[in-house]
C-alpha cells in the first residue's frame, strides 16, 4: 500500500471543493491549481496549498498538461486526482502522470484509452457479454465512409464523437437528405471540444431511459456495483435531473445490469470509481453506451442511497486499500438537479438551500464572480427521503428557497420540470426534457 501525503486536484468549481474536503477526512494535504479568472475561487481559498497554473482559457491552464505536471512537481505533490470534466478522461494525461511517478487518480492509461474510443469500447464489452446498440465496428473520419455504414444499420441513427463524451458531437439524424449536414456540424463540434474528428455511428432508440450504474474496483481484482441512477432528464444532451434508485427498472434487469457492469470491470481490470452508461428500453433490454472512467457530477445521488462516501473510496483504492465491503445496504430515494449559470457576473445575493432531507454542493459564495470561461454547472441541489414522492416534495421546498442574486439560472425551469404532472408520474424519457423546454 502506497500512502498519499498530498493530492494536487487538477479542476476548479464544486468538484474541487469536494476533493478537498475528502482529503482533509483523511489527513492529506491539497494542492489547489487555478487560473488567472479563479484566483478569488472557494477551491483556491480551502486547499492547503495552490498554484496559479495559467490563464483564463481552459487550454491555457485546467487542459495545459504541462503546466499541471510542473504544479505537482514544483509542490512535490504524489497523486494528482483530475475530478470530472478536462482532463479526467484523458490517457495521454494519465500516461504522463505515469511517467512522472505521479499516482493518477483513476484507472490506468491503457483502460482509459480503450474505453475513451467508442468502437473500441465496443468491442471489448462485446467481449466481456455487455448488450451494445446496433453499430458501427470502426470509427470515420469520412463523411461518405459513414453515410455507407447509416445506411446499413438502418435510419433513425445516433451520430457520435468517438473521442468524447458530455453530448459534445453528438447527433440524431433521421434520414438519408440530413446526414451531409450534421456529420459536418457534429465533427466540427467534436474537434473543438476534443481536437479529435473521429465519428461512429448506433441505431438510434426512440424512446429509451438512460441509466448508469455505478461500479468501483480495487488493485486486487475486486468489483462492485454501488447502485444505478436514472439520468434521462437532459436537455441537448446534457444532464439536468438525475435520481437513485432508477424506479422504472424491473428487479431482475437491475440485477443483469450490475453483473454485467462488474464482469466487465473485472475482465478490463479496471481500477477506481467508473460508470456503465445504458440505454433502457423496457424489461430485459438494455444495451451499453459508454464508460466514464471518472467520478461522475450525480455521484451524491448514489452515496445518499448506498452511504458510500465515494470520493473518499476513490482516495483509498488509488492508495492500494481493498473496497472495504462486499455488499451494499441500498436504502432512501435521491434527487439531484444542476444549477446552471445563464450568464457570467457577481453573487451579489446568496441562499443556498440546507437541513433535514438536503444536501447542497457549490462553489459558490456572495461577491464571487462567475466567469463565463467554464462549465456553467454552478451548484447541485440534492434532496433525499425514503422514496420518490418524498424527494421530490423535499426537492421542490429546497429550489423555491434558493436565492442565486446577480446572474441568470436556470433555477425557474428547474421549479417548473418537476411541477409537471408526466415527471411527478415518471412518463418520461431521455427525449422528454427536450420537448418541454420547446
């Protein structure tokens, strides 16, 4: 077992914050990275240490890989813990902090590589018996390549980047007449936010639900699946509201869903917090999407129904501690919504809902400015009870109290999804958010 002494967190915002506060649970000092807009941000102010890493643009400091290496180094830090989003899924990154002996925080670079490439992913969860979607083997970077393979597997098809994930490059393309124009905006897409033009292709499920279950595995070949969460609420792709458990999922589909996710863990061998992303369509059918090889922004949903602090687990098993349990006692219902910021601007008021039945995670306090150079996720809102009806009801108190002064939120349309009679029900899908807010 190797012990952590000091963790460099290679992120900015809420996630931040949440590292070092599960680093302070076990003595380890933090080392805090931030760019010339966040010099008045929470993480800067918390950690234990930090270092002014660039400026304002994310290539220039939180995407500059050098500049991180040199923070670990220049602090003597020996693990560097990437969070989720930047750098986080990235095996050139992983691969240097290898070479520098500095413990990455997360699988290896190798299993971040196969895994980050679509088609391979693919082929090694066909491998390990994972369902996938009806798909593309190989991945295009011609256009004409690609319109050949939609026609085989048949329109409606799901156009994706192969080199990313966050609905970045990503889209639906109904027929034939359309496909010239959205490979071309969709690979544009990707090669801005991945610098990789690389595109595949699935068949496109209409109404499906989209659920992730939540896997950890250590140094010793040990894996567990935690609990699912049901992520179907999106607009354009991005998450809004996410809950635990996934209700809609009869018993035994649950049950195949985590033996599938931990025998592909264990045949990958995966090390750290991962997540299988699937699409639902009805008893007994589900097929794989993706793995996020990372923490992941709904990650309290899961701890609030397992009592599994995962951040802190993620820590241990990157020390070479065993899961320190073999089964999981999953109880309570948890909701989260996102936050975002609709405009950059200063807090100039602040009431960030808490008590019974409440947790709140953010960077935010009064006077910070919100730049506009990041994600505009700005604080998550989670609620929990003993089942869906209670968290929702706490839920809606919670957001009806949240003051945010300063900048435009999203915090009104927030109210208004889970007022609407089809949620309160469950009658939605992973389409439903997007023809609600149209």
């Amino acid at each position: 077992m190797s012990v952590l002494k000091k963790i460099l967190i290679a992120n900015r915002g809420e996630i931040a914050v949440r590292i070092i506060r599960a680093c302070k649970l076990q003595d380890i000092t933090s080392v805090a990275v931030y760019s010339t807009a966040d010099k008045q941000a929470m993480h800067v102010a918390m950690a234990d240490e930090s270092v002014c890493i660039g400026g304002p643009n994310p290539e220039d400091s939180y995407l500059n890989q050098q500049a991180l290496i040199a923070a670990a180094q220049i602090t003597h830090a020996d693990a560097i813990h990437p969070g989720y989003g930047f750098l986080s899924e990235n095996a050139d990154f992983a691969k240097l902090c290898e070479e520098q002996n500095i413990k990455f925080i997360g699988p290896s670079s190798h299993v971040i590589s196969i895994m980050g490439e679509k088609a391979a992913a693919r082929e090694t969860m066909i491998k390990a018996g994972v369902p996938v979607i009806p798909g593309t083997e190989t991945d295009f970077l011609d256009e004409a390549d690609a319109k050949k393979a939609a026609l085989e597997i048949g329109y409606p098809v799901m156009l994706k980047a192969s080199a990313g994930g966050g609905g970045k490059g990503m889209r639906v393309i109904e027929s034939e007449k359309e496909f010239d124009t959205q490979f071309e905006l969709a690979q544009a897409e990707a090669k801005a936010a991945f610098g990789d033009g690389h595109m595949y292709l699935e068949k496109f499920l209409a109404h499906p639900r989209h659920i992730e279950v939540q896997v950890a595995a250590d140094q010793f070949g040990n894996a567990i699946a935690i609990g699912e969460r049901d992520c179907s609420l999106q607009q354009r792709h991005q998450k809004v509201i996410e809950e635990a458990p996934a209700s809609t999922l009869d018993e035994q589909t649950r049950q195949e869903m985590y033996d599938v996710s931990v025998k592909a863990a264990e045949d990958i061998n995966y090390e750290g917090l991962g997540t299988m992303e699937f699409l639902f369509d009805g008893p007994g059918k589900f097929y794989f999407m993706e793995m996020n090889t990372r923490v992941q922004v709904e990650h309290p949903i899961t701890e609030l129904t397992a009592d599994v602090d995962l951040v802190d687990l993620q820590i241990k098993i990157a020390q070479g501690e065993p899961i320190p349990f073999a089964e999981i006692d999953r109880h309570n219902f948890a909701l989260e919504c996102r936050i975002n910021a609709k405009t950059a601007g200063k807090i100039d008021a602040l009431h960030l809902p808490a008590g019974h039945g409440i947790r709140t995670d953010s960077a935010l306090y009064q006077g910070y400015f919100v730049p506009a150079n990041y994600d505009s996720m700005i604080a998550k809102v989670i609620s929990y009870g003993s089942d869906r009806e209670t968290a929702i009801k706490q839920m809606e108190a919670a957001l009806d109290k949240t003051v945010i002064g300063g900048i435009k939120t999203n915090l009104d349309f927030l109210i208004q999804v889970i007022q609407e009679p089809d949620y309160r029900i469950n009658h939605t899908d992973i389409g439903w958010l997007d023809k609600l807010a149209n």
